[in-house]
C-alpha cells in the first residue's frame, strides 16, 4: 500500500509546485516583460492620476458633453461582472429596452428606428467599454451642441477612434468610449 501512496504524494508535491507555483510565476513574468500595460489592467492615466481602464465601460449617460456608452445591467461594477440574464419574453428586458429608446432617441435627436441594438441591450459582462462607429455618430450633434463645438470637429474625432477589427478580421469596428470622452475634454483644454 504505502508503494502506491508515497509515489501519489510525490506526484502531487511536484504537480502543486509546478502548475501552483512556478507557472504562475512564469506566466506573470512573461507577461510584465511582452505586455506591461495589459498586464496591468491597461489603465488610462491622466497624468498620474488613474482615470480608467480601456476594458471597463463607465457611466456617462447622465451628461449631454460626453457619449454615451452600453447600458449594464450592473450598473458598470466590476466586481460582479455580468449580464441581466433576462430573456427575450421578459417584461422587464422589455420595459428597459423601450425606455432606452425613447431615452436615446429624445436626447439624440434620432428616430427611434435608428437605434443601435448596443445602446438597448447591456453587454454579456455588463462592462463593454465600446460602442459600435455607427452609435457614436449618432451622438455627435448632442455632444458638440453640448460643448459649443462644430459638428465636424467632434465626427472627426470620432472617426480617429475607431478601432479597427483585431487582425483585420477579428470581431467590429468599434469605439472605446472613455477614451473617446478624454480626448474630447482635451480639446477644450
């Protein structure tokens, strides 16, 4: 019997050092060297002040000056991370999906035809920190009226922030929306 066991303890002494300690501690390493701001929760400083991740949305739908991201459905805390889990029958989703629209619809002076599905629906993690190119051109005309800038400048703007699909191929088009918004507060600076 104790042929078998003293093997077996071996094993997972061994196996508990690689896969619990030295792993981690190569992976972590590699990563600080190959990608330090990913590693480290790409964080968008101003200056030394931390104002944000670019993986994590943030509330702005409350003022006219800055574009609106996702909705979440956990009012964009990251620390339980995750969706409404309403379905489609739902009165509830359906409520909140119509108030939406009404709501972004009246603010952006578009037909609520015109409203991108990413602007009803919160996002899988409740944190998407993007928005598709088409939904931040919607909201061009309310964010320059807001802060007395042309059309133009701000659509500009928007057009240099599009990020374009990983590799060429992988996933949309999309728009970080924090970012967009600091860039924003920068031109009037």
């Amino acid at each position: 019997m104790w042929k078998q066991i003293i093997p077996a303890l071996r094993m997972l002494v061994a196996l508990t050092i690689l896969t619990g300690v030295v792993y981690p501690l190569v992976v972590t390493v590699a990563a600080q060297i190959l990608f330090p701001a990913e590693a480290n929760g790409s964080l968008i400083r101003q200056g030394e002040q931390v104002v944000g991740s670019a993986l994590i949305g943030q509330h702005m739908n409350a003022d006219a000056r800055y574009f609106w991201t996702r909705p979440s459905a956990i009012s964009y805390n990251p620390q339980p991370s995750g969706g409404s889990n309403l379905g489609p029958t739902s009165a509830t989703l359906q409520t909140l999906v119509e108030e939406r629209r009404t709501a972004f619809a009246s603010a952006n002076g578009v037909s609520e035809a015109a409203v991108p599905a990413e602007m009803l629906f919160a996002s899988a993690s409740g944190l998407d920190p993007h928005i598709s190119p088409e939904a931040a051109r919607l909201q061009v005309l309310r964010v320059a009226a807001a802060r007395g800038l042309e059309a133009t400048v701000v659509e500009a703007l928007v057009n240099r922030y599009v990020e374009e699909p990983q590799l060429g191929f992988l996933g949309q088009p999309r728009v970080n929306v924090l970012r967009l918004n600091l860039a924003l507060d920068g031109l009037q600076s």
